[in-house]
C-alpha cells in the first residue's frame, strides 16, 4: 500500500456527519475556512441524530419562574453533579439561539392549536422545557423518527447549500500527529477500499457514542467508539467512560401501562414508582432489571408489559402503530395479552473531556456531540443531547475554523501515516469477517452478562478478563472489500472502548445517576470525582478530578432531592 494513494488537504477536518458533525462544519465553513467532512455512512443516513424525539430548551413556555440556572440545577443534579458545569451553562444559555437559528433555516415545531409551540415536561425536569421539532419537507432516511429527520434535513440542506466537500461512506482509522499536534487523519474509502490521509489544520470528532459495545442497544450502528478510541491512542483525556444509559423496554409504552413480573405482580410500586411515565429512563430500567435479576423475570431477561387499561390509546398514534404491526406481524394484540419486553442500552455519557472551547487536551484536536464527555455526569436528563448537538457542533467549528485560519500548513510525520496504514493493513486475512463478528459477539456477551444496567465487582472481573483475552485476536484483521474491512476496524476499536468502560466501572466504588452497583448500592459524597483516563506510553493512565460546584450542589435550594430510601442514587421529582 503506497501511503501517498490519496492526500487531500482541507483547513478543518470533521469526523461524523450526524447533528454536531453537520453543525461544526456550517460553522468552520461559514468563518471562511476550507472544510472537508468524512463520514460512516452515507450523507444524511448516519447516526444518532436522525432518532432524537424530544428537545429541550427555557424560554418556549411562559414559566416565569424557570431559568437557565435551574435548567442546569436539573441537568447537573440528575447526572450526581459529576458533569463540567461550565459546559452545561453554555448549553443551558446558548440553545435557544441555536433554535432559533433552526427556525430560521426552515425546521418547524409540533403546534397548539393557536400556533404556540407544543411544551411538555419531560421526567428529570423540573419544569415544562420539551418541545418537538417537525419536518416541513421530508426526506426519505433509512431510519430514524420525524424530530431526528427534520433536525438532520434541516442541517444538510445547509451543508448542500454551502458546497461542502462530503467523503461519505469513509471511515477514520487513525489521527495522525506532527509536530506534537493532530494535523489530521487516516481514513479509509469504503467504496474503493483505498486508504487515505486527510491533513486538517484542525480536527473536530463529532463520531457519537460507543453503545454498540451492548446488545441489544437502541443506537445506529456507526457508535463503534471510533474517535474515542483514535483520540484514546493520540493521548487526549477521556472522561465517565464507565457510564451509560439504559432504557427500561424495548417498545415504548403509553400512560397506563403496566409492568408484570413472572408471579403476575405489578412491581414498579415497590420501588416507588407509582406512574412510569412521570420516572425518567434510570430508576426504571433499576428497576426492571432488579426484579429480573431477583428471578422474576419472564424468559431470562424480559418483562411483560400490560397494555389493556391504555385510556384513548388513538392519542398514541406510535402505539397505534405498533398495535397494527404486532397484530399484522403476529396475530396478537397487545391491548388484549401481554406483551415481552426487555431492558436496552441507551448513549452513552463519557467522552472526549473538552474545554468550552471544544478543544481536546490534544493541541489541534477538537470534539463535540455525543464522543464529548463531561457535560452531564451519569444521566441524561431527556432533551439536552440534541441541543448538546447544536450549541457544542457551532462551537466546535467555530474555535477550529478560527484556530486553522491563523495556522500554518501543518507538518506531517511519514513515519504515524505509515504506522497506521500498516497496523490497519497486515495484509489480507480470509476469516477476518468472521473473526471481527465473533470479537464484536464476545463484546456484547460480556458486556450483556457483566456490564448490564446493575453491576458488581464479581461480574465486573470476569468480564474485564474475557475482554482482555480477545485483544491478540484483534490485531490483524484485514478484510477483503472496503467496506467489509471497516467492520474490522471497528472490532478493534470496540475493544478499547469497552476495556475502559469495565476497568472504570471496577474503579467506581458506589452508585450514582444511571450507574448502578448493587455491591455499592449508595451514593458515596467520597465518589463526587470523574475518573480521568488517557494513555501515557502505551499504557493507561487513570486519574480523579473533583467537578467545580459553581453553580449546583448536592445542598443546592432548589435541586431534586435525593431518594431518602435510595438503594441507587436516583433523584425523586415530584
Ligand atoms: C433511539 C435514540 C433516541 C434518542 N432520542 C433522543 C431524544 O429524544 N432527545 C435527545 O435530546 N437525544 C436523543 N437521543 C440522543 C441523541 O440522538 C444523540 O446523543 C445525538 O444525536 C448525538 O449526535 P452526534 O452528532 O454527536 O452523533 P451521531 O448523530 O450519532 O453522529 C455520529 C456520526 O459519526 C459517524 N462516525 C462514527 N464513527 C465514524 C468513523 N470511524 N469515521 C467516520 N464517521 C464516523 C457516524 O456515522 C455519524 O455520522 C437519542 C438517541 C437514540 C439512540
């Protein structure tokens, strides 16, 4: 493989082309910087974005007692006060500039009646802050639901308007360093199978989350923890790679619905859980996944859902929906029987740690969107992610742009791009399809077995070592085709993201927001530090660092109080 196949040079180089990747590279673009996007996928089609349902932001309902401050009060306590403050007050403070900005590129929102934006309050918020974009024309999506859809036309209409060169279907394999600073990267064309060099003045990752070390997970299948990984092996700090987000079913469930154990019993009661909608997603996938592992679980690991008492169930149209396809698909209708239903892996909450800045520890390295970490600590409260996108993707583009705009040509070091092309390229092995699904099987397993929402120091080991024995098995998968060759890479990856996740999960002696250990069943004041992990000579390095309590804290007036019962350090909302 000849290292020079391809050499494109650009001011600013984004990885990922889902909201945060788009809205970083209309911003680096619109500063006067040359912007070059390379994206998993194809154009439009690729992440997490195109799922979002719900956003949230103050100022939309007539709540005069809301504010931006206690919008962060409940984002900062919900996540066990662990997330960057500062960063959740530029969010709380910047999103409805962002909004608005939507609006005037053409998204439109679910209405009342009088055409006043339709609020609600979401669970974890203590105010009525939700709201739900609306497509105004469509676009045909692989996948995805109609606020996702419309953020993510809205965003590469921009992008088409403005010219900006899209590799999609191209993969990052590498960062690339020179001079000590990240000057851009390895990539790879899934079309062509051809490997190539991007090299960027500045970098921003916005490649999403690495959920995808879970099955059954609700995440595209692009969240493989590629940038956490390559910005892992540059040397950038990752934070709370330990949490993750569960959701409680694998349907979404109207009010009214019941949750049955295996005895027939409605058990969410006996958590304290009278009403399910009005619970965000944490204590009530606790909660399932208690009583499942208590033994009362339907079929190993499921629970039925009683759907027969749904008052007006024609208000649902999802539910109606999904009425229609079960009975179609199966014959059943769920308002008549029960209905299985199980826990599943939601986003993840680490990340990259950045600066309000977006800049990574790395010089010339920056991240946004979802592979960022530190803005909320252990949960999510539901609609901040997708404005995480907006406010953190402008940013990220804007202190790249101006950074590459005042930079020379960056200095590329031979010897990292043929390092790279070489561990990405040992030559090609015809079981290596098979050997990257069988690693990526043996993630999930371990992961579903010892790392699912409720963990302990017991499953935790084992699981770290089943994990640890698969790392000589990953080293040289090279697969035939392009495409089929970026699904190897991905194993790899996968296994760096979940080698961390487990040792930070081990290291966390407690429970806190949605990170659950039932050995370590309280809140411990001494555990109020995010671990801190990097890589220092080929080994990992891990470190504490307490959050700055600027302007939140567990004895804060107006935050949520604790549970006084916890056994898992969730907050009640009245
Ligand atoms: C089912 C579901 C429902 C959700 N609902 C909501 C909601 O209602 N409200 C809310 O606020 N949030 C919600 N979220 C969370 C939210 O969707 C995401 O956190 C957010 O959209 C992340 O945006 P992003 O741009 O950072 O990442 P994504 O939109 O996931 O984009 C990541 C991009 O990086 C690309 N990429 C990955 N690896 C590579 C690589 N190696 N090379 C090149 N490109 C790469 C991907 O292909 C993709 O283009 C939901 C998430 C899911 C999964």
């Amino acid at each position: 493989m000849n290292t020079t196949d391809e050499l494109t040079t650009t001011d600013v180089l984004i990885i990922g082309g889902g909201g945060a990747g788009c809205r970083a590279a209309i911003e680096a673009h619109d500063l006067g910087a040359k912007v070059t996007m390379v994206l998993k996928g194809k154009f439009g089609n690729s992440g997490c974005t195109l799922h979002v349902g719900t956003s949230a932001v103050v100022g939309f309902n007539d709540d005069e007692d809301d504010s931006d401050i206690s919008s962060l009060c409940d984002l900062i306590s919900f996540g066990g006060f662990l997330g960057n403050q500062d960063l959740a007050k530029i969010l709380v403070t910047e999103t409805m500039e962002r909004v608005e900005e939507m609006v005037d590129w053409g998204i439109d929102f679910l209405r009342e009646d009088d055409g006043s934006v339709y609020t609600y309050r979401s669970a974890a918020h203590t105010r009525t802050r939700n709201f739900t974009f609306s497509p105004v024309n469509p676009r045909k999506h692989d996948y995805g639901a109609p606020p996702g859809m419309a953020m993510m036309d809205t965003l590469t209409e921009q992008i088409e308007r403005r010219g900006i060169r899209v590799l999609d279907d191209t993969v990052l394999i590498d960062l690339i360093k020179g001079d000590g600073k990240v000057v851009g990267a390895t990539v790879l064309d899934c079309e062509t199978g051809s490997l190539k060099v991007v090299t960027a003045k500045s970098t921003v990752l916005a490649t999403g989350t690495y959920s995808q070390i879970f099955s059954p997970t609700t995440v595209s299948p692009f969240e493989t923890g590629d940038g956490h990984a390559a910005a892992y092996r540059v040397g950038a700090e990752l934070t709370s790679m330990e949490a993750s987000q569960f959701v409680a079913t694998s349907i979404p469930f109207p009010p009214g619905t019941k949750f049955l154990n295996s005895l027939g019993e409605e058990f969410l009661p006996k958590y304290g859980i009278d009403n399910p909608r009005d619970f965000a997603k944490e204590p009530l996938a606790y909660a399932v996944w208690k009583e499942i592992m208590s033994g009362r679980g339907f079929k190993g690991d499921n629970i039925m859902l009683d759907l027969s008492n749904i008052q007006e169930p024609e208000s649902f149209p999802w539910f109606m929906d999904n009425v229609e396809r079960s009975i179609k698909k199966t014959g059943r209708d769920p308002r008549k029987e029960p209905v299985e239903s199980h826990p599943k892996s939601h986003t993840t909450m680490g990340g990259i740690v950045i600066n309000e800045r977006c800049e990574t520890t790395v010089p010339g390295l920056y991240a946004c969107g979802a592979v960022a970490g530190g803005v909320y600590g252990h949960a999510r409260p539901e609609g901040y992610t997708s404005m995480i996108t907006l406010v953190f993707g402008k940013r990220g583009g804007e202190y790249a742009a101006q950074q590459a705009l005042d930079s020379p040509e960056p200095v590329l070091d031979m010897d990292e791009i043929t390092g790279s092309f070489a561990r990405a390229n040992a030559g090609v092995d015809e079981l290596a399809v098979t050997k990257a699904s069988d690693i990526k099987r043996k993630i999930k397993l371990a992961t579903k077995r010892y790392a699912w929402v409720i963990k302990d120091e017991e499953g935790l080991s084992k699981g770290l070592c089943r994990i640890q024995a698969l790392k000589d098995e990953v080293a040289t998968l090279r697969a035939a085709t392009g495409r089929q060759w970026a699904r190897t890479l991905e194993a790899r990856n996968l296994l760096w993201a979940v080698e961390l996740h487990f040792i930070g999960a081990l290291a966390r002696k407690e429970s806190r927001g949605a990170f659950f250990r039932d050995d370590y069943p309280d809140t411990e004041p001494d555990w109020l530090k995010n671990i801190i992990y990097s890589q220092v000579d080929g080994s990992l390095v891990m470190g504490y660092r307490e959050p700055e309590l600027k302007y939140c804290d567990p004895s804060h007036h107006g935050a949520p109080k604790y549970r006084p019962t916890s056994h898992y350090g969730v907050r009640e909302y009245a």
